[in-house]
C-alpha cells in the first residue's frame, strides 16, 4: 500500500506547529498598525499616550505630518470640559486644534492642491468622525479644515493663525451680505484684530482700528493698519464719534466686551449692530441703559464663526479658505510664537502666558 500523506509522527507535528506560530506571527505583523505619541485626556488627566498613527485617509481628509501645534485659549478652556454641541471630537481623544505641517496623503476627492503641500490648520470648521487632534505628531482632518501655505513659508509660523483668520473673515463675509459700509475692530492688536486688518485690506473694505495707546498704534504700523484711534488719547471720543459717522461703520467687531462697550455705545451711529466675539477686558460689567440701545437702535449679538453661510456651507467654506490661501503669507496672519516646546512638555506648554498675545508652540521632529 502506498504511503499516507498525513504525518503523526513528532518531528511533522514538530514542523507543523513552526508553520502555524510563523502563520500567526505573520498575520499578527500584519494586522498591526504603526503608532504615535499624542496627549490624550484619560479619565481627568492629560497624558502622553501611544495611540494609532492614521495612515489611510478617509474620504475628503489629508493626513498632515505635523511641523507645530500652538496652543490657544479655547485649547485650554475646553481641555477638561466637553466640546460644544455638534463640534467635531478627535478619535482616541487626543486634544488639540490648530497646528500647520505638510500634507503627506489625500483621501478620495481631495483638490490636487493639497497633495505634499503645507498647510495650516482648525480642527472645527467641517465636522468629521475621522479626525485626530493636533497634539500628535499626525493629524487626520477634512481638507476643509485648511488652508495652504506658501511653500517658502516656515509652517511654525502659521501653528495658531487659522482660527484667527475664519473667524475676521466670516464676519466681514456677513457684514457685507448685511450692507454694512464699514466696521469698526476694537480689539486692534489682538490676533483677530490683526487679521480684521489684513483681510480689510485684501479686500478694499473701510474699517476703523481701535487701539488702547501709543505703543498699540505704533505696533499696527508695518501692517499699513488704517484709522487707527487710540483710546488714551483726550480727544479720542470726538475722533471716534466724527469718524465712525462719516464712513457709516455700522458693524462692531467686538473682542473686548464691557470694559470698552461702555464707552463707544454712545458714540456709535444709529442702527449700529455690534457682533461679540472675545471678551479679552469683560471683567467690567456692560452698564449701559437699555434706553441708550433702544434710543439709537443698537443691538448686541453673539458672533461665531460656525454659524454664518461662510462656514456652514461645503462651498462656500471651500472659496472662503481658497480665498485666505491667496493672503495669508502676508504678515497680519501670522503667529505670534511664545515658548516653544516638545509634547512630552505639554504641562509647562499650557502652563505658559505670554505677555503680548504670544502662544506657546509644541514643536514635533
């Protein structure tokens, strides 16, 4: 009888037992997937964690080899504390939304313009279920949550400065639609306020600066900031009142709340609107008589950049953020960097406070 060609003797069990523990090891090799370090919320701790390095992105994202993360006040206010009602969450929990780096793959109808460019980047503008938080040395996000950068920027310089510019930009958009002729941006010197003035400029449209004294003004200078008043000076009441009437600024672009409110409501022109974004001196309560408001039919609404057609919709979002790419190597758009640090530093990072707007950067290798 010829020779079965099953084996039960030890050494082909031996041999079998080798191909079935190189089988599993192979299949084991293949199932993993290459990680990374990012700062994770665990339980009420903020943490440095391996977690899954994305590396397939989903339909409409871009993988970004992340260059900087800056940290913002919105970063810090929310780190603890659930994100808003529809905002986007990060996978793995990692925190973190602004950053820039260049973009290593394009999922399935990402724009060609993106693919191996740099780019900066907010985490919030078009809701994903795929993304990955800017703490880590990857990110997944929807192509439309950036915008590119010119290549021979540093991308350092661009960590924070997206979610400064959506929000100046948004508002203008509306403030058009409106019929507003001109604005008015209290907070001058602040991230937001500087890039009012450069999208202003980009687009030919009247605006007056507010800025709390000499030293603010001189600052706005490079930036070619116009009608620039400033708040210490004696006659700064009859400037502003003379001024704000003769270009019509009807729309407020207000970051600093009841500390200045207080003053300009009276001297603004009738059927002003004045849009709350920031609250940099709200430690003052606004006490000005609701006669006063109902008198000059003034109104005072909140702003968010997340509610306007701007942001809202794919295309016009789309436009909006092609549009900035054209401007934003200009220097009004720029991060104002403060320390920097790695994210095994990340405590110290949040711990940081700069004295002029500055924002503390995690630098990835």
């Amino acid at each position: 009888m010829g020779g079965s060609l099953c084996c039960d003797a030890p050494l082909c069990r031996k041999n079998k037992a080798l191909t079935r523990a190189a089988d599993l090891s192979q299949l084991k090799s293949q199932d993993m997937k290459a990680s990374m370090q990012a700062a994770v919320i665990a339980g009420q701790d903020l943490v440095i964690a391996d977690v899954e390095r994305p590396e397939e992105p989903a339909p409409g994202h871009v993988i970004i080899k992340m260059t900087a993360s800056a940290i913002n006040n919105g970063d810090k206010f929310f780190l603890y504390r659930p994100p808003l009602p529809g905002a986007t969450r990060s996978l793995y929990n990692i925190r973190g939304v602004s950053g820039a780096g260049r973009v290593i793959a394009t999922g399935e109808g990402v724009p060609a313009r993106y693919q191996d460019r740099q780019v900066t980047l907010y985490r919030q503008l078009h809701y994903s279920e795929y993304a990955v938080g800017t703490w880590s040395a990857y990110v997944q996000v929807p192509y439309l949550d950036c915008a590119i950068l010119p290549e021979n920027a540093a991308a350092e310089d661009y960590a924070g400065s997206l979610v400064n510019i959506i929000t100046p930009y948004a508002f203008l958009r509306q403030a058009m639609q409106e019929g507003h002729k001109a604005v008015i941006i209290t907070a001058g010197n602040a991230a937001t306020g500087r890039a009012m003035i450069g999208i202003c400029n980009a687009l030919h449209f009247p605006y007056i600066t507010l800025v709390r004294n000499a030293a603010g003004k001189a600052a706005l200078a490079p930036l070619d900031a116009q009608h620039v008043l400033v708040q210490d000076d004696a006659d700064f009441a009859a400037q502003f009142t003379s001024l704000a009437a003769a270009m019509q600024a009807t729309a407020v672009f207000e970051g600093v709340g009841g500390q200045l409110l207080n003053v300009l409501i009276p001297l603004l022109p009738y059927g002003t609107v004045v849009y709350s974004y920031g609250y940099l001196g709200d430690t003052e309560p606004l006490t000005v008589a609701m006669s006063m408001l109902a008198l000059k039919f003034i109104s005072i609404r909140p702003f968010s950049n997340f509610l306007t057609d701007t942001v809202k919709d794919p295309v016009q979002l789309g436009n909006a953020l092609e549009a900035i790419s054209r401007i934003i190597g200009q220097p009004h758009f720029k991060t104002r960097l403060g320390g920097r640090f790695t994210l095994e530093e990340i405590h110290g990072a949040l711990a940081f406070k700069g004295t002029n707007g500055e924002k503390a950067v995690l630098v990835y290798p």
